[in-house]
C-alpha cells in the first residue's frame, strides 16, 4: 500500500486530499486512480508532478515502496 | 607598483557580501514589506530592493474578487532552501522573503521581498532572482475567485 496526498486542483478532482492504494509501479497507482476518481483526475494528473518519498516518478516503470507517500502536485501558482 | 593579490586595485581589502538570511517563512498573517526593507538594512548596504507581490483585481480580463492561497506541508523548509541558494549566488548583505496563504483580498501582499546590497546593480539581480525562484520551486497554489461567483486553480484550469 502506498499513501497518495493530492494539493490543490488535484485534491479538487480527486475530492479528497489523501487516500490508500495498492500500487507497486507508477503506472499501477496511475491506472487505479483513473478508475477510482475518473476523467477529472484525469485531466489534472497530466499536468500534475508526481513525487514518490519526494523523489519525481517519470515513468510508468518506476517501481513504488510500500508504505511511500506519494504527492501529487499540480504546477506551482506562488507569488 | 603591482596590485596585492587579495585587495581591491587601490590597495584596501576585499569586502565579502555577508549573504545573510534574516528571514525566511510561509506565514497565515499579513505581511508588512516595509518591516522586510527595514529588516536587511545594513550600514554596508547602499541599496535595498524591495518587491510586494499583490493581489490585483483582475486576470485574463476577468474580474478577481480575492485569492486563497494554499501551501505543501514542506513550504516553508522549501523557502528557507531557496533563499539560502539565492543569498549563495548573489552579493548580498542580507535577503528576507515571506509567503502569504489563507484567504487573501484584492491589495494584500502574497509575497514580500526585500534584499540588500553595496550597489543596486547586485540588489536588483538577487531581488529578481529571488522572486523567480520562488514562483519556479515553492509548492505553493493559488485558486481565483471571480466576481461573478465562479473560480479556478490558477496554473491548472
């Protein structure tokens, strides 16, 4: 199991700001949140930088650890 | 006549930038620039910059009626790294920087910079740079409420 925390846009279409899945590849946790929250997630997800303990997961392969905490954070809006 | 090796050509020391960092932090309460511009005063200092982010009353010719500002958990160990590397990179005396989040009205500050340098050629530049690197590294979002009771995730509408 992975923990993900969703910000802002994503938390939005997500409609919570964290949830459990079960994912050992980024592609995984990619595949079941699209089937969990659907084409909004979607959507935002493609814009969205996702980190894994921090470290930026670029492709489907990445492999997960259990219990990381997985953000997912849409593009930054400071200042 | 030569030049000594560690000197200024007239012969006086080196004065080395003291690249401080009096503050750097994500606060829920208003923010007073002018406290920052105070803060980096130093008698080496022959220029101070001063930048205020402000909340305007419109974007993309729609009409702004506030912004909520949000952070990551991370935000202010995040900040405190990104004026630390600006005050690295640049020949500051002193730098302070500040993020708003909470709820934020048309005119109030999000972000406050103020740096400090000998000439304001350096205190431009690390100024710049440091309101860039904000806005590129803190994971910070913003969502618009409009005045006709709509709103939108800035960056990701």
């Amino acid at each position: 199991m992975v923990t993900i925390r969703y910000f802002a846009a994503a938390a939005e279409a997500a409609g919570t700001a964290s949830e459990s899945v079960q994912a050992s590849t980024a592609g995984e946790l990619r595949a079941e949140v699209a089937v969990r929250h659907g084409a909004a997630l979607e959507r935002v997800l493609a814009r969205c930088a996702v980190l894994s303990d921090g470290v930026r997961l670029d492709s489907d392969d990445d492999p997960l650890r259990s219990g990381a905490v997985v953000d997912v954070l849409p593009p930054f809006a400071g200042g | 006549m030569t030049t000594p090796a560690h000197g200024t050509p007239d012969g006086g020391p080196v004065r080395v930038p003291a690249r401080l960092v009096v503050r750097a932090e994500v606060t829920e309460t208003a923010i007073d620039p002018a406290r920052h511009a105070v803060e980096v005063d130093r008698p080496q200092a022959g220029a101070v910059v001063t930048f205020s982010g402000v909340v305007r009353d419109h974007d993309g010719g729609r009409s702004v009626e506030r912004i909520a500002y949000i952070a990551h958990p991370d935000a202010a160990d995040v900040l405190s790294r990104i004026a630390q590397d600006v005050a690295a990179r640049t020949e500051v005396e002193a730098l302070a920087v500040s993020h708003r989040v909470g709820e934020l009205g048309i005119g109030e500050c999000a972000l406050a910079v103020a740096v400090s340098a000998a000439h304001r050629a350096e205190a431009f530049a690390a100024a710049a740079l440091l309101v860039d690197e904000v806005k590129r590294l803190l994971p910070v979002w913003k969502r618009q409420v409009f005045t006709d009771g709509t709103d939108e995730w800035v960056g990701c509408a």
